[in-house]
C-alpha cells in the first residue's frame, strides 16, 4: 500500500471528473446524514474517493427521479436522443485519459478499461 488515501483528483487534468456527491432529480446531493463511504483501490487497499452512504429514503427518491426523468426522455424523438448519446460519446473520448485512469484506480478488468470500444 503507497498511502491510506490516493488524492486521485491530483492524477487528472480533469479533476471535476470525480464527484463526491450523488446526483439525484438533477441536483448533486449529499446523503442528509451527511455519511460518507471509501471507495477502495483493492490492489493496493488505499481510498481513492468518499461518496455519499445515501439511505433506504433517499435511494427510493433517486429512483423516483430516474423514473420521472424517463418519461420526457421516451417523448423525445429518436434523433435528439441521438444527439444527447452523441455528446455524451464525444465527452468520453476528450476525457478518455482521465476515465482510464479512474478505471485503473477501481482496479477493473482490461475489458472495463477499454473507453473507445468500437
């Protein structure tokens, strides 16, 4: 083990990339009891990031969320669809460096790294 914590944000040109908050109904949120949980690099057993330890309650709200923002998603025609998959695409790959090493971090498989699958 190099450190108890990898300040994995220092690794990035992108620091924004890792989020320590949960994003729910569009708004990035903390868990209201304010817990928090290790997201380990179990190679080397260090903390690569703490997020939200949402409860039982907030998750159903996550999930009520989800489900409310489906149904404006499904409304839309198949090409803006296309279109917002089209940027989310294009946002991977000019950040693909740094995905790859947020992957690495989490320490997942060879076919979980590869970013530009085609």
């Amino acid at each position: 083990m190099l450190d108890e914590t990898t300040n994995l944000k220092s690794m990035l040109r992108r620091p924004d990339l890792v989020c320590d908050a949960a994003f729910v109904g569009g708004e990035w949120k903390q868990a209201a009891s304010g817990a928090t949980f290790a997201v380990m690099n179990p190679a080397r057993g260090d903390v690569i990031a703490h997020i939200p330890d949402l409860s039982r309650a907030e998750v159903a709200q996550a999930i009520d969320a989800a489900q409310k923002a489906q149904k404006p998603w499904a409304a839309l025609a198949a090409k803006d669809r296309a279109k917002v998959l089209r940027k989310w695409y294009d946002l991977m790959i000019e950040n693909q460096e740094d995905l790859a090493v947020v992957l690495e971090e989490e320490d997942l498989t060879q076919e979980d790294l590869e970013i530009n699958h085609q």
